[in-house]
C-alpha cells in the first residue's frame, strides 16, 4: 500500500466557529501503525473520516501514493468504495436485521468468495474475538462491548489495504480491551497493514502505534515515535497530555505558588527565557543519587496504589507534585520525606508553552555559579 499524504488539510463546518481541523500536513508511510491522538474535538476523528472519504475537504488535498483521492481546488472527489480502506466506527454501524455471522461475512460475499473460504474467514476472526457462541444472535441481542467486537470481525474478516479505527477499543472491558491490543499489535507485525487508529487514550497510544500524531484544538502538535513524544514534548500541551500519572508542572519566577519549589530547582534567579519546568512523576525519586538533585523535605499527604505500583503525593506549601514507584512505601501520610530530582527528566518551557532545547540555552550555562548549578538540572 503506498504512503498517505495529507497536504494542507482543513476542515470547516457551516457556523462552527473555529475549524474543525486546520492546515494539516501528515504522511502515514506504508505499513506504519498510526494513531491519532488528542482530547475530545481535537479533529482527530474528523481528520479519519475525510481519509475514508466520509467527509469532504473545505482546504488541500489528500493522496494515497501519486494519486489524489480528494483535492478542493482540482475538484477531485473519489468515493469511500473505490479507495481499498476498511474503517470501524465508533458507533459499529452493524446492519439490525443480519445475524453476527451475516454481518462479518457480508464484505466476503460482496468479494464473491467460495463458501468454503468464506466459512473459514469468519470462524477464524469470531474464534480470536471471542464471539462464535454470539454467531446466530442479532445485534439487538448483544451488549456494547459484543457489537463492538463483532463490528471488528467485520473489517478483519475482509483485511483491506488501510484499516482505518475510530476508537474501536472504547466499549471493551478491561481484560478484553488488553488482548484486543495484543490481537491488532500480531496483526499489523504479520501482515504490515497500515493501520489509522483514532483514540483519546494515551495509553493505547503508546502500547500500539509505531508512531503517534498528537492534536489539539484542530492543529497537529507533534508527530514522532512513542518514546520521543514522551521524552522529548515540543510543547506544554503534549508534555502534560501524555503521561499517567500527569507530568509535574511547576512555574517559574514571578508570583507563581511553585516559587519555593523553582528556587530549589533555579535558586533565586530564574532561568533565562524558560517560564515553566516539567517533571515526570517517576523522576523524581526518594534515593539520592550522583546526578539527583534535592528538592527539599516534602510532606506525604496520600499514597494510591495502582495494582503493582505505587503514586505518591507530596505537598511543600500549597504545592502539589506527584510521584511514581513500583517500590512500595515505607513513609505514611503526614511524613516528612526527602525527594530529589533527576536532570534528565526535566523539560524546559518558555512563555509560548514552546519548548526549550539544551543547545539554546549554552550561554547560561557557562554563567552558573559552581556547586548544584540549574545547567546541571538540564537534559543533556
């Protein structure tokens, strides 16, 4: 399957105001597992649909290798049929009157295949979703979660060129949301299906995708690996959208209620041109370390386990910050415990919420006085 290519790409709807999706360019490379991710009407749903052809473009074009399936200015509209994609929705558009059987195998006949293959296409999808007792039932007869898997069965069952998900995992309970993860990760590593996954779920972000292209507020954000959208967040928005429990976010300088936890960081003169400084919850930690830098005796105020690990709250003042173990406490609520930070996981912002990069901020760094100096606290 060639690459995707969305060039320019806006969205308007007649009096809504701001756009729905605005100057969006974007590749989805051949094979890749692309998950598009953002809060609610961020666009990333919208931005599916108009790549199904559901919606049509008010700006740019959209291509699927050299050919243009949906262009404004050249007039080109190729319908969802004739563009070899296979979508779920979130709403499982599953047809009332056909059984689960009838349902999953309706592409397969509409391809014509012999019986026999067909038969052996649909019990092998409802066999690895769980749904062959529900093989005679009406959608009516099935909860949420059923219709939900069965609406899966449908597109597997078919395996297009792009499978296009909008937030196909929603309904699903715990358990069977983890090995639906598991199931679509086996099934692109096999087969390379490029695949499109809309979701507001961080963590399905980052257990799934090979790479992920983060929205807000109908723009794109960043694109990149999972790893490097978590490391390395280009701006406030991603650095505290991704991550659970969220980053620690502490302002800098001025009259800010973070002040006493800055000046820990900082001392007393804030850092040149960063106004906000970002700390993962797991990197802060209790141990001193050679690189840990301390941020002072803070009081314990609840610890909630999450099954296997462990989030910590810490007040200094009227400040919250948050931390993140697999070791289980030893301090109760109302301790006083030493904390400290690890460098590396601090994250630079300016006024703009842009993020600032190491190499541009090297002039401070010679400035520094010698002991627990703030380049010291920067990410190498």
């Amino acid at each position: 399957m060639p690459d995707i290519t969305l060039s320019h790409v806006s969205k308007n709807y007649p009096g809504g105001g701001q756009a729905a999706v605005a100057d969006l360019n974007l590749t989805i490379a051949d094979g890749e597992f692309m998950c598009l991710l953002g809060p609610s009407g961020c666009g990333k749903t919208t931005t599916l649909r108009m790549i199904a052809g559901l919606e049509h473009l008010s700006g740019g074009q959209i291509a699927i290798g050299s050919r243009v399936v949906d262009s404004m200015p050249a007039g080109i509209f190729v319908p969802p049929e004739q563009r070899r994609l296979g979508l779920v929705f979130q709403s499982y558009a599953l047809w009332p009157h056909m059984t689960v059987e009838r349902n999953i195998d309706f592409g397969l006949r509409l391809r014509k295949l012999p019986d026999a293959e067909r038969r052996a296409k649909v019990n092998d999808v409802m066999e690895k979703l769980r749904i062959r007792d529900y093989a005679k039932r009406y959608p009516s007869q099935l909860s949420g979660g059923q219709q939900q898997r069965v609406a899966l069965a449908r597109m597997l069952a078919v395996n297009p060129d792009v499978l296009l998900l909008d937030e196909p995992l929603s309904n699903l309970d715990a358990a069977l949301r983890l090995e639906m993860r598991a199931e679509l990760r086996r099934l692109h590593e096999e087969f390379r299906t490029t695949i499109v996954f809309v979701t507001h779920d961080q963590w399905e972000a980052m257990t799934l995708a090979t790479t992920i292209a983060v929205m807000n507020g109908g723009r794109l954000q960043q694109v990149g690996a999972p790893d490097d959208i978590y490391s390395r967040p280009v701006n406030r928005f991603v650095a505290e959208f991704i991550g659970n429990p969220p980053i620690n976010m502490v302002e800098l300088g001025g009259n800010s209620p973070h002040g006493g936890l800055a000046t820990r960081l900082f001392g007393e003169r804030a850092l040149s041109g960063a106004s906000a400084v970002g700390i993962r919850p797991e990197e802060i930690t209790l141990a001193p370390g050679a690189d840990a830098v301390p941020l002072g005796a803070l009081r314990l105020e609840s610890v909630m386990p999450t099954g296997g690990s462990w989030i910590l709250e810490f007040s200094l003042g009227t400040e919250r910050v948050f931390h993140a173990t697999h070791l289980r406490p030893i301090a109760r609520p109302g301790d006083m415990v030493t904390c400290f930070a690890l460098p590396e996981g601090l994250h630079l912002f300016d006024a703009t919420g842009r993020r600032i990069e190491a190499n541009e901020i090297r002039a401070e760094r010679a400035a520094q006085p010698v002991g627990i100096s703030r380049a010291a606290l920067l990410p190498a």
